[in-house]
C-alpha cells in the first residue's frame, strides 16, 4: 500500500481552557476541538475543508503544519511526522492564514521575499522566476515597496500568498485565504491555485466560509462539525445526494399553520411565507404547486433551485446529518 | 559550521533590512536612542549618589563599584540589544503571531531573535561603555594579560549568561497563556502578570537564576579577580574562572527548556 501525501489517523486536540466565574474563581474546561479525524489527501488534490464557525478547521491545518501537537493521533504529511520534523516539513509546505500577518511589519513587501528567499535557501534564478510570476498573476507591482502595514487587506494576501508559495511548496494550508477580499480579488486568487494546481500539481488544502470558493476549486470536500468529519467526498455527489431536496417558497394570503401535503415537507415559515422541501425525485414541482393550490390561498410561488449552499447550510444545521460516522460520497 | 555561517548571514540581513526600516524615520531614532542612554545613565548616578555620602559599600570603593556596575550594565545592554524583543513573547504566543515562526524552516529562537532588532538599545551600550572607562581610569589595575583576558571574557559571557537566563525564564509563557483566556486579556488589556503561576518554577530557583548567578558570576567574580581582591564573602577562588563553565551550563538548558517550552505552544483561536 502506498501512502497518499497527507494521512491523518484517530487526530484529536483537547485544549484545556480556565473560565472566569467569579471574581476570583476559575472553571477548567477541556474543549475537544478535533475529535478523532480520519482522512488522506492525494498528491495533487484540491480539497476544500468546511464547517461552521468553531468546527476545527484551524486546528486541525495547525496540527497538519506543525504548529500545534497533537492530543492523540497520527499525522503524515509528506510521509513526515509535522510537530517532529517541522523545519523539514516547513521547506516543503506553504502556510497561509487569511486572519493574520506572517510578513514583517514594517518592511517593504519585497523585502519580506528577499529574507523569505534567503530563510527558504530558494536559487537566485527560482526566485527571479517565481517572482515576475507573482507579480503579474498577483499584480504585486504597485504596492512591491509598500511597508506591509501599509497595505490593504487585498494586497496584503496577495502578498502573503506569494510568501507562501515563493519555495515551489508541495503542499499549500489556505486558512481562509479570501477572507475580506472583493470579487474581483477573490477571482485573482483562485486563478491562481487552480494554475498553480494544474501546471506543477501542488496539493491544496483550504478552508474557506465562501462556498464559492469550493465551487469554483475544490473537487473534493471535507465537512467537519465540532472536531468530527461528517462528510468526505466528491462536491457533486454530494450536491446529488442533498440536492435533490428542491424548496418550494410559498406565499400564502394569509399566514396559516405549516401546510400537509403529500411528497413536500415545511422546513420553514415567516408569517404567510413557507418554505416546502420535496424530493424532485418522487414528485415534480407541477405536482407539488397543485397540491398547494388545492389546499391553501397562494399569492406568489418561487421554486429554489438546489445548490452548494443551502445543501451546506442544511447540513451545518444538523438536518443532514447522517446517523452515524462520515458519510463518503465516492 | 556552515550551518552556523549561514544562520548569522541571514540574522544580518534581516537586521540590515530591520535597521533600514527604522532610518527612515531618522529624528525619532536619534531621539530615541539619546533617551535610551539618559535613563540608563540614571541608575549609575543613583550609584554616584550613594557614594557620595559613603566612602566605600561592603569593601568597595566607588571605582571599584563602577568597574562591577559597568561589566554587568553592559552585559545587559547588549543582551537587550540581541534579544529585547523577547519582550513581546508573551504577546505574539498570546494572540497568535507565534505560529508564523512555526511554518518556516529556521529555529523558532532564532527566528524571534532576529524579528525586531531595534539599533535605539545602543544607547544603553554607550553608557555602560562610559561607566568602564571611568572605572579603568580611576582604578590603580595591575594589569596582567590573565586580568586583560578576564575583562575581555567577561562581557561576552556575562551576556551569554543573561541571554539564558532571560530565555530560560520567558519559556513560562508557552504553559501559561491559554488561547482563549489570553484573547481576553490581549483585548481587554488584562495584566499578563497577573497569570503568572508563581510555582512553575520553584521560588529559590528563580532566586537564584534572578540574582545570585548575574551578579555573582557575571560581575562580581570576574572584578575580583581583575582588582586581585580578597573575596569579602571568602568563597573559593576557582569561582572566579567559572563564568563560561556557568554560561555553557545556563545555555544549554535555555536550548532545552526552549524545545520543550515550543511543544506545549497552544496557538490561539481563529
Ligand atoms: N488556542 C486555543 N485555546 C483554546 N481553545 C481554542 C484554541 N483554538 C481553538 N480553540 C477552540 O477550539 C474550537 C475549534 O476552533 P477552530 O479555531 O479550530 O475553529 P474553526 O473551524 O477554524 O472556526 P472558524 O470558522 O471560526 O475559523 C473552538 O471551540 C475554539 O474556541
Ligand atoms: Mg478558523
């Protein structure tokens, strides 16, 4: 059995927090933020890593990169151990969290990648060409002599990104890599992995809260909820599996208690609006209109088309949630 | 050997880069290094002051004095110089920033070292330089090449000492600062001090790494000798050549309870 590039087996991380309960009285708490992760990662895979606020994703790419040890459980990455062999690891990985600086402050951003090169030991040559890379996918060039707290968020990532990548990593950890950034930011970035993907096959790992983000790179996503995985599997199959759930939104003349018909469920209501879930496998949105008509006064009707969202969104709440253990949608 | 060549070229160049940033606020740093040496110059006026009204403290006369208060003001002054930013440890394991140091492939020390060269902590060297030459001037030294070696050696190992100890004790920060907690004090201003558990290293070790070994073995032992003064305290003499001995011993353990210190590192939220 080969090993894929990124192996996780049985990962967990305990922290142990001290609240304040009076004024000078304190509670130990210990908040499982992983809590028995299994996965592996192919070389040259893109997966987006998901969850709602709190889940474990940050903790978990801080195990994965040799920032935090692990609690119990067993990390490869690259076929080395992160916490044991961390500056070895470090040459081959690029790290990047959207929500904090790693440039140096107060030097100009092409300063930052001249030391950056020299701490990586990248070739003069390797450099040069990264470089006028970056700069005119990234278009670095306006702010290249800015101070890094000079700059604006946008330009900061964009920044960070290319010292996150200066080292042809292997691997890349996005924390939130488009966190703040416009639209049309956002669009840059992701040109930019799927290339970087594409033409030298680097793996990327990356969390994100903007689903757009997964549509437009991820093949593969994994869904954490309070450190356990819950999916793991193709973004399509998984859109298959939830998507079929259509909603149908109904306003009604007068608000009325959740409607009953037959193949379409009440998942919502706000005063005369409802929100009716069906299989548009077992009924058809003609058959399902009828049904309400024939039971209640309908103002206006609006069908929601399925997509990565609200599937998403579903499952954060808990109504998709399989019964037990991750669901594997490939 | 390379290893360690190529460590101290990188460490230049991030200080020449560091270093240029500052110039560029050019009076400020003037200012600022002026000020740096007139506080300093304050603790040895204190001195001055003493002995004004005293002739002699315990056995010292006020040059002899200055030569101990001059070898360990200026081991301190450069141990701030290389490694004062040890200062914002507490605040970068805190809120976070330490994991960056995590995801490249240098030592963290190192790396912490290196981040914030500030060239205003030359102010204190100046005046511990001063302070020496006063010293050396007043004093009658016999000199001899043994004593030239000893005064020579005891700045670099003094500083190698206080650099250890200084390491040594900050290391407390990766078990105390619990990400959640430490968020709220970062935001609310909390005192850091007051989280401190006082017991995590016992109350005489902290004594003794604090006072007895600075000002023993960095100044005290080496002005004895150098004076060729009976020791007031009657303690061996072989003490007085056991500065780098001390210095080898309190690095050392630094380095270790540094790599230990780094495992129990607890990131912040986010
Ligand atoms: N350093 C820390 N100390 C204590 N608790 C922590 C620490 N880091 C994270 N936690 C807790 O662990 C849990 C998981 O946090 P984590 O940052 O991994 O979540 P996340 O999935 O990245 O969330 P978000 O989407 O908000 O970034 C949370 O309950 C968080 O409060
Ligand atoms: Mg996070």
């Amino acid at each position: 059995m080969t090993m894929a590039l990124i192996e996780v087996e049985g990962l967990r991380k305990d922290f142990t927090v001290t609240r304040k309960t009076g004024v000078l009285r304190r509670a130990r708490a210990v908040v499982h933020a992983v809590d028995g992760l299994t996965f592996s990662v192919e070389r040259g895979e893109i997966v987006g890593y998901i969850g709602p606020n709190g889940a474990g994703k940050s903790t978990t790419v801080k195990m994965l990169t040799g920032i935090l040890v692990p609690t119990a459980g067993r990390i490869s990455v690259g076929g080395l151990v992160p916490t044991d062999r961390r500056t070895e690891l470090a040459r081959r990985i690029g790290v990047l969290f959207g929500q904090r600086v790693q440039l140096w402050w107060d030097l100009p951003l092409i300063e930052s990648f001249e030391l950056l090169r020299h701490m990586y030991r990248v070739g003069a040559d390797r450099y040069r060409e990264n470089l006028a890379t970056f700069r005119e996918l990234l278009e670095l060039d306006p702010f290249l002599g800015t101070p890094v707290r000079q700059l604006s968020l946008g330009q900061r990532v964009r920044g960070e990104l290319t010292a996150a990548m200066l080292h042809d990593p292997e691997i890349l950890f996005l924390d939130e890599p488009t966190i703040g950034l416009d639209i049309v930011a956002k669009q840059r970035v992701r040109e930019f992995l799927l290339r970087a993907n594409r033409e030298h096959g680097v793996t990327v790992l990356l969390t994100t809260h903007d689903l757009a983000d997964i549509e437009r790179l991820a093949r593969r996503i994994l869904i954490i909820d309070h450190g356990r995985l819950i999916y793991d599997g193709e973004l399509e199959a998984l859109k298959r599996r939830f998507g079929p759930r259509r909603v149908l939104v109904v306003d009604l003349v007068e608000p009325a208690p959740p409607l009953r018909v037959d193949g379409g469920e009440v998942v919502r209501t706000d005063g005369p609006r409802q929100w009716i879930a069906f299989d548009g496998d077992r009924i058809t949105a003609a058959a399902l209109i009828a049904a309400v008509t024939a039971v209640a006064a309908v103002r206006d009707l609006t069908l929601e088309e399925p997509e990565i969202e609200s599937v998403v969104r579903e499952i954060y709440a808990g109504r998709a949630r399989p019964e037990a253990g991750p669901i594997r949608g490939s | 050997m390379g290893d360690l060549r190529e460590g101290a070229a990188l460490y230049l160049r991030i200080t020449a880069a560091r270093i240029r940033a500052q110039l560029q606020y050019r009076a400020s740093f003037a200012l600022e290094t002026v000020g740096m040496f007139f506080v300093t110059f304050l603790d040895f006026v204190v001195i001055l002051i003493i002995f004004a009204n005293v002739p002699a403290l315990a056995g010292w006369s006020r040059a002899e004095v200055a030569l101990l208060y001059a070898i360990s003001a200026l081991c301190f002054a450069f141990t701030d110089l290389v490694v004062g930013q040890l200062d914002w440890l507490s605040e970068w394991v805190r809120n976070g920033t330490f994991d960056g140091m995590l995801v490249r492939p240098r030592g963290t020390l190192f790396q912490v070292i290196s981040s914030d060269f500030q060239i205003r902590r030359v102010g204190k060297i100046v005046q511990g330089l001063l302070v020496l030459v006063y010293a050396l001037v007043v004093l009658d030294i016999q000199w001899t090449p043994a004593r030239a070696l000893m005064l020579a050696a005891a700045i670099p190992v003094g500083t190698v000492i206080f650099i250890s100890i200084w390491v040594l004790t900050i290391s407390i920060v990766f078990w105390t600062v619990d990400g959640r907690e430490a968020a709220n004090a970062f935001t609310y201003g909390g005192s850091f001090l007051a989280q401190f558990p006082i017991n995590l290293y016992d109350r005489w070790l902290r004594r003794f790494l604090g006072y007895v070994v600075p000002i023993a073995f960095v100044a005290y032992f080496p002005s004895l000798y150098i004076l060729d003064k009976p020791d007031p305290l009657g303690l061996p003499s072989i003490l007085q050549f056991a500065a780098p001995v001390v210095a080898v011993v309190t690095a050392i353990a630094a380095g270790l309870v540094w790599r230990v210190a780094v495992r129990h590192y607890q990131s912040a939220g986010g």
